[in-house]
C-alpha cells in the first residue's frame, strides 16, 4: 500500500518535490534517492504536519496511523522488520527545517530497541556487546530529547555493566540488565521510563522533534539569523545503518572544498567504528577525511566521485554527512555549506572559472554580508555568543553607527587621539560628546556615550565618519576627570578592553575575537565587477571625507553624494554655523557658510575620480541631526528654516560655496545640487532661478530630494524643472509609516515591534505596499522617460529583497552609504532573470 498526502513522502516516490514542505535535510534526502545514490530508504513527515501539532498540541490519529503506514513501506522496502526480527529495523528520527539551522533542533538515533529487536540486533550481527551499545546510547539520546532528562548515564556505566560480556554472550540477559539500569535512574529523576513499545517509541520521537521548534535556543537562532517563526521543521524517519558496527565502519562529515579558504578538494574527517553522534560530540578525535584513502581506498574513491558529481549538479560547496557500514558507503545528509567570507569569494570565483556555475550561479553563493565582512572586521559569532552566555555584556544603548570593534577605553578626546599615534585602538567614552571632541572621535575606531539618541553629535557623526558607535547607554556612569566608567558594580579605567557592537548597542567585557578584512583580492574585484555589468545600474557612493572619496571609485561606485551638514560636522565648522545663527541674523552666518563649504567640498572633489558628485543642501529639519543642528531653538530665531526654500540667503551661500569649490576642478566633474522636502514644482523652479542669478554657478546643476508622499506624487511636474531627482526612500517610508526616520536607523524598537507582530512589515528593508505605490509612480515616469535622471537614497544595510524590488520597476541609479557599494553591486547583480 502507498499513501501520498501533504503530510508525508518516501523517499523513492516520483514527482517534484518542495523544500518547504520536507525541509533541507528531507529535500536533499529524496533529491540523492532519486539521482541513484545510496541512501537508506526513508519518509519524511512534512512542515505541514508541524504546524498542525503545534497548532493542536498533538497529533491527529489520522497522522498517527500515516505513520505507522509508512513504516510499514519502509520495513518492506528494507526486507527488515520493526520491533523484531530476524532482521530489526531502527531508525533515526531527525528534525530538517527548510532553512539549515543546525543543532538547534533535536534527533533521536537507533529508536526501535525494544527486547525483541534487541536480541534480534545481537543474533544479525553475531554481537552482543554491540547490541548493548546501541541500547546503551538510544535510552540516553531518547530519556534526553524526548522526557527531558538532564542526568543520562555516562559511557563509563555501560562499560562496568557489561565487564566481562563477550560477542557471543546471551543477549537477553545482557538486554535486561542494560535497560532496567537506564530505567532506574530515569525513574529517580524524572519518574518516567522510555517505552518499551517501539512504535510508542517512534511517535514520542516526532513529537519530541516538532516541539523542538519552539525551543529556547531554536527561537534564538531564528532570531539572530532573520528565519521566519512560521516555516516550521518537517521530521525526517530513516532506516539506520551503523557505523560502529566493525572497524571497517564508522561516520563523517565532508565538505566539497575547504570551507575555511575555499580551497578545492574533499576537507573533513572521518571516525572509524562510530556513529555520527561521536563526530560532532568532540569526546573522541576523529581523523581527516583523507585517513579513509589508506583504511578503506574503495570507499574513498567513491565518496571523492559521488561529492564531485553533488557538486557538479548543485553548483555550489556542500556539506555532506555519511557512513560507511561494513565497507559499504551510504549518504545521510547533502546541503549548502556554510563558509567564511574569504572562501565564499574564492569558491564562487573558482566555480564559475571552472564552468561548474553560470554567472549567476556564481554571484548567487555570495552573501551581501560576507561581502561587509571581508570589507571590516567582524566578531567572530561563536566567540560573541560565549561572550553574551558568560555574562560579559555590560549594558546596551542605541546602535547608532554599524560595525564591530575591539578597543581600550579612552575617556578624553586629547588622550584618545595620543593613544592612536602609539598604535593602540581606541574606544572613545564620553557622557556625551560635542564638537571639541571631533578630534578625538576622528582618531578612535569606536565611540561610546552615556546620554544621546540616534540623532545625537556622536550619533550623527560617527555615521558620517564610518566610524562604529553605540549611544545613549544610561546603564554607564563615565567619568572623564576621574577617567573610570561604571557599570552594574564594576569599575573599568582608562586601557580597559571593551567590545562594541554598533547595530544591536551592546557593550561588551573584554576582547571577541575579530575576523579581519581580507586583502584586496583579484577574485571579489572580478566578480563585482561581473555583477556591475550585469546589473547596468549606477551606484553612488555617500562620502563626507577626502578619504571615503578616494576610495568609493575602487569599490565600484560611478558617483558620489555628500550631505553639506555630514561633511561641516565632521570638520568642525557646523556647530560654529549653527550658534551664529542661533544668536544673530542669517547673513552674519552665511559668509562663514560660504567659506566652509568652498574650503571642505574643494578637498572632495579634489580626491573624486568619478564624473558626477551630488551635493545635498543643509536640512535643518533633519530628523536624523536634529540634536546636533539645535533644531528647536533655531527655529525660534529662524522659523523660516523650517522650509525648503525658506533663506535664500542660506541657499545661496551653499551654491557659492560649490561653485567656488568647483573652480579648482580640472576634470569633467558634474555636480548637482538639491534641495530635500522639495514637494511643488514651483520651488525647483526658484532654486533654479537663484542658481541663474549668482555668478559662476551655472555649472552646478539643481535637483531634489524627495521625502514626502505630496513631493512624489509631484515627480512628473518636478522632474522637468530640474537636473536631478533622488528618493529617499528611508524618509518616504517613516512618513508614510508616521515613525521618525532615526528609527529606522537603529535596531530597537523596531525589532522588538516585529517581533511582537505588531506590523508585518520591516521598513529597513521592505517597501510597504502604500509606499510602493508612491514608488510605482516614480517608476511610470521613468518608463516614460529613460532619459531622466531619478534615482533612490538608501540608508543603512541594503538587502537583495529591497534593491530587487526598486531595480524590478525600473530604477537603475542608487545612493547608498560608503561601505554599502558593494553590497549593492553584488544585490543588483543577483536578481534573477537576467542575461
């Protein structure tokens, strides 16, 4: 009989199959069978009847009995029986979510063993001591995952049991003695016993695996990595084979290439006369892979041809479980490999030289983080979770500029910038920081303040910087004078080492290991640039230092953008700006505008190599530089800065500045100045016409930036009055949203708002539908019109399902932030369906 419902599959049925619906592990399971690969025959139960269990709190009869079903196939499949002999069927009952989340879930190994299949185990195998193994080690693994048992017996117990048992002892007696000592102690602690029953033993064990979803540590990971709580994990029922059944078996875990350097050959290891558990468990130390070359030449070849072929057909490094019974190879387990970021590049480039991938094939095993990670340092994961599960987090603020660092504390601006000229790397801590402090906050690789928002001095200009940074930690009492910071009983001075994390705010107790950046290398440049030309999209570059200017064209960028207020506070001039219009007339100001601007955008364009430079005007209703523009009082002095066009006089300093900054150009260099909040057609038009009137500007053409749903829905008006048109989609999307635009530069609240299911969309990263009709608007003039020069400002991390969506209607120019341009190629180059 043969049963095909949602709920469960064989492995050897025809037809398509759905990783979302058998998960990974069952996915690739049925995809070897079907390609002729020795497998052990199998079913898998489905996500489907997951969320069922975890809808319901148990399983239906209906399953129940597809089930048993199913393991009535199987027996007949594998000529052994369950429960019983001559030939006893055990089975391995493993969790296989679509997404790999390994070790997070459970696995229940050789379930089956009641005393029938026990002594039938023992007579097939002609060994008794084997058979006490294999008990031995299901009781523990099923008292652990499925009762919850936290003491299970140690290794040592089974050997003082069965002292003095042979292979061709009586198995019933040694059966008997084995389970009543595992019962005994499962029964002092738990008051429970694991059934005898073996198909009481099978349905416990799905159970087991379904609830393990919703474990602690399974949520978690789901958490850190973006995995959706609603994919849920299918249940994968296979017959065993043994590995520790003679010294001509034994269990490993290959990888296709190195997946620490990408280098090419079989890397992994190998445990003769174990089972898979004994591997990972790391309580005996295996050998390499290549040990099997000398023990089992046969086996060796095969494995080396079989992951060849996987490869071949997958396009991509894998992961490969097996085990070799008795001499006999058999494949438990094929996936994506994961790697580090240095071996992603060489294998996607290596691959695709080898004509194993297309280009897109090629760009698709990159991830847009591994291309941050080669491009800064990063914490190494498995250190960071050590560190947070030792207690070693100190306290979290406001992620307010992104990256890791590894510092010494430095608590004053001046001795900071000292300790950098001695080579040490400085975390600068502040209560808050201001503009004397800029030398310091220049010279250290990370900021810390006690007080601030998002949109504070360090905030605002550590983001411009690229400089990693975490504000507003109210836990911290910094201070300066006394050069100590104090937090939850503990006090640290000056040289003291910390770690911070700029996007989820935490202050971390010591060192976490980092994963340097890797070196320029030949590999990352060709594939970018194979995404570059893929794509046919133009990327530029946020840059507010001669430095970040200098180097954006190497990572690809066509142009550059700078905002006037970003590039004044990090040199200094802003604050002084800013106090002379708080306290006195507008024109007392604009001179020294006029000055900086020149002075400070001349340096830029100095460094640029590309042909077209954006100059953003001063937003003095910045959302995200509020604090550090005095936004409040200022427009009590000033309530005409409010508005866009509200000081011609400011404006026009700004255009002067350029102009004049442009004069010392020798180069082809366009420059547009715009204008943000721009929302009517008839103020493009005056900006342009005061642009007309001051001499030597005519170079410098005007745009907008649009940030309202008003100013979009405008686009086709004012798009032919002016040069250049930028979206800034962060902004449109807090409007749209009713949300400050700071928070959508930060982890928290958000975060905590999707998790709580409170929206069920991410603005950081998706386009909310009513924004995306706003966008489609753009998108019709555009269409309309190729020829016009509108493009999106995107702020923060990009994502592939962003930058897809937007290139998908059309739009082929992006602003992205400095360390974002590669990131970006890589996205733009990865959407499917191109040549």
């Amino acid at each position: 009989m043969t049963v095909t419902t949602e709920m469960t599959r064989a492995f050897g049925e025809p037809g398509t199959i759905d990783r979302n619906i058998l998960g990974g592990k069952g996915y690739g399971l049925v995809e070897m069978t079907q390609e002729g690969l020795n497998v052990p025959a199998g079913y898998v139960i489905s996500t489907s009847a997951c969320h069922e269990y975890l809808e319901h709190g148990a399983m239906t009869p209906e399953l129940v009995d597809e089930i048993h079903v199913r393991l009535s196939e199987l027996e007949a499949t594998a000529g052994k029986t369950f429960g019983g002999g001559p030939f006893p069927l055990l089975l391995s009952v493993r969790s296989g979510a679509p997404v790999s989340m390994p070790g997070m879930m459970d696995t229940v190994l050789n379930l089956g063993l009641g005393r029938d299949a026990a002594i039938a185990l023992a007579d097939v195998t002609g060994d008794t001591r084997f058979m006490a193994d294999v008990l031995f080690r299901f009781h523990g693994m099923y008292a652990e995952t499925v009762l919850g048992a936290l003491e299970t017996p140690d290794r040592e117990d089974l050997d003082s049991l069965i002292d003095g048992v042979t292979a061709t002892s009586q198995p019933g007696p040694v059966y008997d003695k084995v389970w009543e000592h595992c019962q005994a102690l499962l029964r002092d602690e738990l008051d429970e016993e694991v059934p005898d029953d073996p198909r009481a033993q099978l349905v416990g064990a799905v159970e087991a695996v379904f609830r393990s979803w919703n474990t602690r540590r399974a949520v978690k990971y789901r958490e850190v990595h973006k995995i959706p709580n609603d994919l849920g994990t299918a249940v994968v029922v296979q017959s065993m084979v043994f590995g520790n059944l003679d010294l001509d078996s034994g269990s490993g875990v290959v990888f296709t290439r190195n997946p620490v350097t990408g280098e090419p050959g079989l890397f992994g290891e190998f445990l003769a006369a174990s089972q898979g558990e004994d591997v990972v468990a790391g309580t005996r130390t295996p050998d390499p892979v290549t040990a099997l070359r000398d023990r089992l030449p046969h086996v060796y070849t095969e494995l080396e041809s079989t992951c060849a072929e996987l490869e071949s057909r997958r396009g991509d490094v894998l992961d490969i479980e097996f085990t070799v019974e008795r001499g006999i190879l058999y494949m438990l387990q094929v996936r994506s490999a994961k790697r580090t970021a240095q071996a992603a590049i060489r294998i996607a480039a290596d691959l695709l030289s080898e004509r194993v991938v297309t280009t897109a094939g090629a760009l698709s095993t990159v991830s847009l983080d591994q291309i941050r990670q080669v491009q800064r340092p990063g914490f190494d994961p498995d250190d960071y979770a050590r560190a947070r599960d030792d207690g070693r987090v100190l306290a979290t603020g406001v992620g307010a500029a992104p990256g890791h660092v590894v510092g010494a504390l430095y608590f004053d601006s001046d001795a900071a910038q000292e300790a950098v000229k001695e080579g040490v790397t400085v975390i600068l801590a502040r209560p808050v920081t201001s503009p004397t402090d800029l030398h310091g906050m220049i010279a250290a690789d990370g900021i810390l303040t006690a007080t601030g928002g998002s949109t504070s001095h360090a905030a605002v200009v550590a983001r411009a910087l690229g400089t990693t940074c975490v504000v507003g930690c109210g836990a911290l009492d910094i201070d300066p004078a006394a050069g100590t910071m104090q937090v939850a009983g503990q006090t640290l001075v000056t040289g003291d080492v910390v770690s911070l994390d700029g996007t989820t705010g935490e202050v971390i107790l010591g060192e976490i290991a980092l994963s340097e950046p890797a070196a320029e290398d030949e590999r990352l440049t060709g594939l970018l640039e194979l995404a570059r030309e893929r794509s046919g999209a133009q990327i530029f570059a946020r840059s507010t230092t001669p430095e970040q200017a200098g180097q954006a064209p190497a990572r690809g960028a066509a142009g550059l953008v700078a905002g006037i207020d970003d590039v004044l506070a990090t040199t200094g001039h802003l604050d002084g700006i800013v106090t002379t219009l708080r306290e006195g007339e507008i024109s007392d100001a604009s001179a020294a505008l006029e000055r900086a601007v020149a002075t400070e955008f001349g340096k830029l364009f100095a460094e640029s190599t590309v042909t077209e430079f954006g100059v953003r005007a001063i937003d003095f209703h910045a959302d995200e530089s509020s604090e550090l523009l005095r936004t409040a009082e200022l427009f009590i002095a000033h309530p005409e800065l409010a508005l866009p066009l509200g000081s011609e006089e400011i404006l026009g300093a700004q255009l002067r500045g350029i102009a004049a900054a442009l004069q010392e150009v020798t180069t082809d260099l366009t420059v547009h100045f715009t204008v943000r909040k721009i929302s009517d057609s008839r103020e493009i038009a005056a900006l342009r016409k005061l642009r007309d009137t001051l001499p030597g500007a005519a170079r410098v053409e005007v745009g907008a930036y649009l940030t309202s749903p008003r100013g979009v829905a405008s686009i086709d008006d004012i798009t032919t009055h002016c040069d250049v048109v930028w979206i800034e989609l962060r902004v449109l999307q807090a409007a749209v949203a009713g949300i400050s635009a700071r928070h959508l530069l930060t982890s928290e609240p958000l975060d905590s708002y999707l998790r709580r299911g409170l929206t069920t969309v991410d603005p950081r990263v998706e386009i909310d539908d009513q924004v995306g009709g706003l966008v489609d608007t753009v998108a019709d003039v555009l269409a309309r019109d190729p020829g016009r020069r509108i493009g999106i400002r995107l702020t923060g991390p990009v994502s592939v399902e962003l930058l897809s969506s937007l290139q998908q209607r059309g739009f082929v120019r992006f602003a992205v932030d400095g360390d974002e341009v590669r990131p970006s190629i890589l996205a733009l180059g990865q959407r499917e369906h191109q040549p």
